[in-house]
C-alpha cells in the first residue's frame, strides 16, 4: 500500500478546512450571499441561454440540412447568397432548369453522381370526400429522389420506374395530410384524393419527421412524379421552377462533380468560351456557412451582454470580500497567533469568494432550465449542454478567483498582533 506524504494529508486538511470555513461564513450572512451572487448568477443566465439558444438553432439547421444532402449541387435559375452588384433582371432572364439538361447530366455523370430533377411549389388544397387541407407543399420529383433525400415510408411504398416514366398520379403524402383527410394514417393508401380538383391516388404515408426551422419536414407536403404535375401545372410560371439536385457517389469530389456539372451545362446551352454562366450552382453548406457566421455573431453578442452583467457582480463579490475580511480581522488574529499560516487564510476567503460565484453559476442554470421546459411547453426544443454547463461553471469559478484574490491575500497579510487588537 502506498503511503501519502504527510505533506498531501496536510494540503489536503487545510484545503477541507478553508471550504467548510467558506461555507460557514456564506450562511451566516444569507441575505448578503445572495444579494453578491445575484450579479453573477444574471451574468451566467444571459450568456447560458444565448449560447443555448444558438446551439438549439444551430443544431436544428443542420439536422434540416442533413436530411436534405449536405454534399449537393443545385442547378438552378437563382442563386441561394447573393453578392456584389449583379443586376436582378440578368437573374430573372436565366433559363429555367430542364427535363432535357437532367436527363443529359444523369447519362453523362453515371458512377460519379446521381440526378434528380424536382419542383416545389404550394398548391391550393387537398380534399377527400368533405375532409379539406389548404395550401399543401408539393414535391415533383424525377428517380433516384429516395437517393437524394432521406426519409421513412410509415405505410405503402415509394414509386416504382413505371410510375416515374409514364407519369403516373400516384402521390406519397405526409403524415399531417394523411391525420387531416383520413382518421387512421394507414387507411389513406389506396385512396383516391383530389388535388386543386385533379384525382390522385396514395400510395404511401411518410413517416412522422416533426418540424424544424427550415421548414423542410415532409410532414405537409405530398411528392408526386415530375412527368406527372407538369400536365396539370405551368412550369416556369409565378416562381414554379424545377433544380436539379447532384449529390456525388463513390470517390468523386463535391468540387469535381461542381466542375463536371458546369462544364456539362454550358455545353449543352452552348455557352460560348468567354460567356458567363446563366444558371447558379448552388450548394448546401452555402446555408450551413452563412448560418454559422450569424451565430458567431451572436455567440460574442450573449458574451458581451453577460460579461457586463458579471464584470457587476465580480466587483459586488469584490466588496462582500472585503467587508468579509473587515468583519473578521480579530477572527484571523486568533487564527495565526494559534498557528494558522498564510496560505490558511488565503485559501479560505478565497475559496468563499469561489463558492459565493459556483452558487451564482448555480442559480443561473436553473433559471436557464427553467425556460428550457417553458419552450418545451410552447413546442420549442432547446437542448442545454454539458459543454454550456461546464462553461458556466468555468466561468463562475475564474470571476470566483479574480474578485477573490486581492481581499484574500490582504487577510493573509494581516498581522496577528495588529489584527487581535482591532476589536
């Protein structure tokens, strides 16, 4: 058995001492405790809960993202960011997207890529017998869309090649379309619906996905095959306008396949050498990069606003120390002249200085706590991380250390013969 240097047992006892003496020393003054911590305890419920909030956010867009492609080209008409000066009008005069350029894309990226055309748009309603759901989203696809975009099929099945080459008017719908036209999810497929007055046939229910900020669940929206709502709809027309989404396969490089699409739609729009693109390439971590640089943003934001309110209660917890050290001068003469060293005395207001902002830390995560389950209530999820709560209390014992250090090295000064003499 290994044995402890007496010196450890010794650091250890005076560590022990300094804490219980803390403690002592904070509830023999509640009122002035709280009243120091409340600073501290502000500080860290303002920089908790915007960096919970950021990261709620955060998380909540990429998970959106993820379940669209992360690693996807879009070619489309309009840009996702806009910058410089690019006059709008040379945007709205770009060609729309076309079943032809898919099709040529599709042949010519086989094994590198997978294609899929597709068009969104908000339709007026769907109906069955005299259950009603306005303003519907709707997804008109190409194959390989299960390829493209991730989901589950609760009931039925997804389309089949026949459907998607002959246009069928099959339509797979989500789960709040379904609880809105049918009582039971399951007993849609196989029903005959009507969209804005067009009979449609369900062939599947998609599993339940929630909402998200981005609003791309599938829960309200139908998807149907492309060669099928382009009879009924005027493609090109009021912003109804297809992308053609390219996600790479294989060992093929998200720049690489980015050129390879270029270079494949110039040719077949017949570009000439000098000419500049009339289509946008697009890709998903646009989103996900403009998003991050706002929430830098509003990370340093939360940080700014707390550090005030703690810089306040770092000089509150400064003065309750001093008066702290005033107060029981005669108390750490009686301390030394019985042998208490220097180090005793520092580490035991410190370490009161250090307890009084863990408690501060304390009380701000439960008040962030609190309005994690107020936004569950409301439908809201927030999600307070361990990271965050180990930010907190990093935060509460450093500010612990700094409004500490001055009034505990003071006490430790003090002379024993002076100090006994001072009541």
């Amino acid at each position: 058995m290994i044995r402890r240097p007496p010196s450890f047992l010794l650091s250890l006892q005076i560590f022990s001492e300094s804490i219980r003496g803390a403690f002592l020393a904070i509830i023999s003054n509640k009122l002035r405790s709280f009243l120091s911590t409340l600073g501290i305890s502000i500080g860290i419920f303002c920089i908790i809960l915007v960096f919970t909030l950021v990261d709620s956010l955060q998380r909540n867009i990429h998970s959106s993202i993820d379940a669209l492609g992360s690693n996807l080209v879009l070619v489309q008409k309009w840009p996702i960011l806009f910058g410089g000066e690019y006059p709008w009008w040379k945007y709205m005069n770009r060609p729309i997207a076309k079943y032809s350029e898919f099709e040529r894309l599709n042949e010519s990226l086989k094994g590198q890529a997978i294609c899929c055309l597709q068009l969104n748009y908000n339709a007026g309603n769907f109906k069955y017998l005299e259950n009603t759901v306005s303003n519907p989203g709707v997804i008109a696809c190409t194959s390989n869309y299960d390829k493209i975009r991730s989901f589950d099929i609760a009931f039925g099945r997804f389309f089949s090649e026949l459907d998607f080459a002959t246009g069928s008017n099959a339509a797979i719908i989500g789960n709040d379309i379904a609880e809105g036209l049918f009582i039971n999810s399951e007993n849609a497929v196989g029903k005959t619906i009507k969209l804005d007055g067009k009979k449609i046939v369900v062939i599947g229910v998609f599993k339940k996905e929630g909402s998200n900020l981005l609003q791309t669940s599938l829960d309200g929206t139908a998807v149907l095959t492309y060669n099928y709502i382009k009879t009924i709809v005027a493609v090109g027309r009021n912003f109804i306008e297809p992308s053609i989404y390219v996600k790479p396969t294989g060992k093929a490089s998200l720049d690489y396949i980015k050129d390879e699409v270029r270079k494949n739609m110039r040719s077949v729009r017949r570009l000439p050498p000098g000419l500049e693109d009339n289509f946008a390439l697009n890709e998903m971590s646009m989103i996900t990069t403009a998003f991050d640089s706002l929430f830098k943003i509003l990370w340093i934001v939360g940080a700014i606003v707390g550090l005030f309110s703690i810089i306040v209660g770092c000089f509150g917890v400064a003065n309750i120390m001093f008066v702290s050290v005033k107060e029981r001068t005669h108390l750490i003469g009686i301390q030394k002249s019985l042998g208490a060293k220097n180090n005793f005395i520092l580490i035991q207001f410190l370490m009161e200085a250090v307890v009084l902002c863990i408690m501060g830390a304390l009380i701000g995560l439960v008040l962030v706590m609190l309005c994690v389950g107020i936004a569950k209530i409301f439908g809201v999820s927030l999600i307070l991380s361990m990271f965050n709560v180990s930010i907190a209390f990093i935060i509460a014992f450093s500010i612990g250390i700094l409004s500490g250090i001055i009034p505990a090295y003071a006490a430790s000064r003090l002379d024993p013969v002076e100090a006994m003499r001072s009541k």
